[in-house]
C-alpha cells in the first residue's frame, strides 16, 4: 500500500514537504484523476499558507507517486488536471 515511500527520490526531500504528501497520498487513494483535483489544490495551498513551496521536481514526483497502479486513461486524467492546476497557479502567481 505504502511502497511508494520507500523510492529513493524522496530521501532527499525536506519532513515537512514529506508529511504534505503523505497526506495528500493517503486522501488520493482509490481516487480517479478528476476527484484528485481538489487534493492536490489542497496540498499546494496548505504549503503556500505555510510558505512550503514545492520545487517542479518534486511536484513531477509527487504526480509520478500518484499515478502509479492508475490505468491509462486514469493517468492521462491526472495529466489533464496537473495541466490545469498548473495554470491556475500561473495565473496566481
């Protein structure tokens, strides 16, 4: 269930960035790409709020992570929300 924790790429990344992701994960799971929307507007606020800004790199494998065991149009969903999130965050920015 968890065996997502144990990739290598996350060893480097700061506890507080971790706990985030360990929550958002655990709030995704079973979820299709489209009900993980929220979650992940979630995440990247509740970061904001607390002045955690995730790098392009980890966000890559934040969504890697998330993808994973997904089918292929759940993926490609996933794509389609990162895609929109990302621009809400431009347009924020």
């Amino acid at each position: 269930m968890n065996e997502w924790m144990n990739n290598p790429q996350l060893k480097n990344i700061d506890p507080v960035k971790m706990e985030l992701i360990h929550r958002a994960a655990a709030q995704t799971q079973g979820k299709s790409g489209r009900d993980m929307v929220p979650v992940m507007m979630a995440l990247i606020t509740t970061a904001n709020k607390k002045g955690i800004h995730f790098t392009s790199e980890e966000i890559s494998l934040i969504l890697d992570i998330l993808k994973e065991g997904k089918s292929k149009e759940e993926q490609e969903q996933i794509d389609r929300t990162i895609q929109m999130v990302q621009g809400l965050i431009k347009k924020n920015s």
